[in-house]
C-alpha cells in the first residue's frame, strides 16, 4: 500500500513535522530498549531468587538429616550448597536487579511520554491548532526532554540485543509508529 501523502499547510513545515516524526520514533526505539532491559533483568532476578530459595530449602532440609543422623558425608555437600547459595546472595545485592528494573521502566515510561506528546503535536498541527513557530518550539522542548532522558540513563545498561529486540518488535508489528500505519487505524 502506497503511504497517502499529507499536505502540510505551509510546505516548509514539512521537515519539521519529520524531525517530529523521527523524535517520536527515537522516543519509541528508546521506551521499548528499556522495556526489554527491564524485563531481561527481571528474568535474570528470578531465576537467581528461586535457585537461591531452592539451595537455602535444601541446606535447611539436609542440615536437620545431618543433625539426626551419624552419616557426615553430607557436610562437603551442604557446604557446597551453602558457598553456592551465598555467591548466588551476594551477585543478587550487587546487581541489585529489582532497583535496576524499576529504573528501567521510569526511562522507558518517559519515553513513552516523549513519543505520545510528539504525536499529540503533530495532530495539533494538522488540525491547525499549532502555528509552525509554535510546532517548532514544542519540538526543541521535546528533543531537549529527550536527551536529558538519554543523558541520565547513562549510568542504565541495555544490550545491543535490548535493541535488535525492540527493532524486531517493531519490524513485527508489536508497535505502530509510521504515518503510514497510523493512518490506517
């Protein structure tokens, strides 16, 4: 299908409305990089919660059958179990993987944020309700709010795969962004 084309009321707004367009796309790449972040990093706080639930129900069980019975041979095991389950304690505290989920998700909501006032004012400008002067002011002030987001979530690592996932997504119709589609709903 052949993307209908818009008429802008003043041609020279054009590229406006496409820098609004590519931050709105930006903010929607950034919103679901942190999405997937956050949910990798849940994944990874869950898995290492139940292995750590699980060595602790067996050192306790164990330790009971030790305490009871003359057999010392579980001691090695239950010491092992114990090593495993503290190293497993301390790489939970020092990811720290609930926190880091949670900022995840904030950034990821900001993003959002970003993308919807984007959308917002480029529906405003169609409808004539924005002057180009006024267009290109909410812009500045978006693309400003934009890289504050990005510059404080230096400190929030995502993987290269947090965002192929996120292209992936997109390019699999899990979000819809382009004028194209949009005008289709």
């Amino acid at each position: 299908m052949i993307c209908p084309r818009i008429d802008f009321p003043n041609m020279g707004e054009e590229h406006t409305i496409r820098a609004v367009e590519h931050l709105k796309v930006d903010a929607l790449y950034g919103k679901k990089k942190h999405f997937n972040a956050a949910d990798r990093k849940e994944r990874y706080n869950i898995v290492i919660g139940v292995m750590l639930i699980t060595a602790n129900a067996v050192i306790a069980s164990n330790l009971i059958y030790v305490i009871v019975s003359d057999a010392r041979t579980f001691g090695a095991v239950i010491s092992l179990i114990g090593f495993i389950a503290t190293v497993l304690a301390i790489v939970q505290a020092f990811f720290n993987y609930s926190r880091t989920v949670e900022q995840h998700r904030m950034v990821a909501i900001k993003y959002l944020r970003i993308a919807k006032a984007c959308s917002r004012i480029e529906a405003y400008h169609r409808d004539g309700i924005l002057s180009a002067h006024e267009l290109r002011e909410r812009l500045d002030s978006l693309a400003q709010e934009y890289e504050q987001i990005t510059e404080s979530t230096a400190c929030l690592s995502t993987h290269r795969k947090d965002y192929e996932n996120a292209r992936k997504g997109f390019e699999d119709g899990e979000e819809r962004y382009s004028l194209k589609e949009s005008s289709e709903e």
